[in-house]
C-alpha cells in the first residue's frame, strides 16, 4: 500500500505541467517528504514524552502529587504506542544516530536488538537562511514539540527543501522501566530521584536522521490515534 500510495503522488508530480510550473513540482514534493517524515512519529508516542518532560519540570519545582497524573499518562501511552505499528526492531549500534546531536556523556551504545518508540522530531536548517524559513524552522520545533504534527508540516511549508528532518526515538521498556521507577518515586514523595529517572530516559533518546526513519520506521500516515485520557 505504500508503495502505491507513493507511485500515486509520484504519478501526479509527473503529470503537472513543466516550464513555469517546475519550481510548483519542486515545492509539491518538498511538502510530500515532510509530511511523510513526520509520518514516522508515533502519537502516543509523542505524548508520552511530552507528559515526561512535564512531569519533569514539575518534580524539579519539588511538587509530587502534581506530576503523578502525568507519570500515569505517561506509562499508559508507552504501554499503547508498544502495541501499535509505531515501533520497530534494532539494535542500538545499528541506528545511525545523527551527527547533531551526539550521545549523552557515559552513554554506553547497546547491541542487543530491542523495541524503539519514536517519540518527537526536530526540523534543523543552516545558519544562511532567511528569516522567515529561521522562524518557520522555530515555530515548527515548538509545534512538534506539543505533538502538533500536521500543523507542524503546515508550517514548514515556506522551508521546503531547505531544512532536515531528525527523529527522536527511545528504547521501549527501558523507558517504561524509568517511568515506573520516578513513578516509585514519586508517590513516596521523593522528587529529586524521580528526576533523576526521567533524566535517565532523555539522556538515552537516539536522533536518526530522515533518512534512517525512512527505511527502518513504520509509516504511520492517518492509521493511528493517541490514548485516550
């Protein structure tokens, strides 16, 4: 099917009319990658981080009772995003990380093949571009960042081929097991080592690039849907 889906748009950007309109079919494919880059993303996936860093942020202000809703929705949406297509099988040597941003210090890479979750994205650009695509670039981050994919492509569409897509992802049970464990934590009114274990889990979030995503991560398109609260 995907295959078909993308002879389907391949077939429309062929069929356009040339001359003038060859920039137009540049720009059309531009914002096909896009949304297929962020087609990678699991939804819960990417809820589930934003209801870590929440959590996080309110653990450091050295509340619990606050951040235990967030740790609940947290492993909740984990626990759907594992069961759904979102995730796949390797090895962490295997992944390719993206140069920007290079492991945490002591972060030791695994070998064995276990589950990853893709769980947020990043759109970088260089330094030479104009204002509008910088803040284009800025905006699109903020939005990803609050789960708002197809809002986010939206944005992006002033950038087009002037910017690269870069994918966060994090190993499933590991996660699960920091989360449970700043959920321990937590209910026995102990902040700081529930931050530390939510730390725990940014600092083993992997960057691949799109590239990567494209060849090893399911294409999710429209199929799924977060966990409901």
């Amino acid at each position: 099917m995907r295959l078909i889906t993308s002879l389907a748009v391949v077939t429309g950007l062929v069929a356009a009319p040339f001359g003038a309109h060859a920039a137009s079919l540049r720009t059309d494919w531009e914002k096909y990658k896009v949304t297929r880059a962020f087609n990678h993303l699991s939804a819960d996936g990417q809820r589930a981080m934003a209801d870590i860093l929440n959590a996080k942020q309110i653990l450091d202000g050295g509340q619990t009772d606050a951040a235990i809703p967030a740790l609940y929705d947290a492993t909740k949406r984990l626990t759907a995003a594992g069961k759904a297509n979102s995730k796949f099988i390797a090895a962490e040597n295997s992944l390719q990380p993206a140069p920007q941003h290079p492991a945490a210090n002591g972060h030791v890479v695994g070998t064995t093949p276990v589950a990853w979750v893709p769980v947020g994205g990043e759109v970088i650009g260089s330094e030479t571009l104009a204002l509008e695509k910088k803040t284009a670039i800025s905006t699109a981050n903020t939005q990803l960042k609050a789960g708002n994919t197809q809002q986010a492509a939206q944005t992006l569409q002033v950038v087009a081929e002037d910017a690269d897509f870069i994918m966060a992802i994090t190993p499933l049970d590991q996660t699960l097991g920091a989360v449970n464990r700043a959920t321990v934590f937590t209910e026995a009114r102990h902040p700081q080592e529930a931050s530390a274990a939510l730390q725990q889990i940014i600092d083993n979030l992997v960057f691949v690039s799109e590239d990567f995503a494209e060849t090893a991560v399911p294409d999710q398109g429209q199929k799924q849907a977060p966990a409901k609260k």
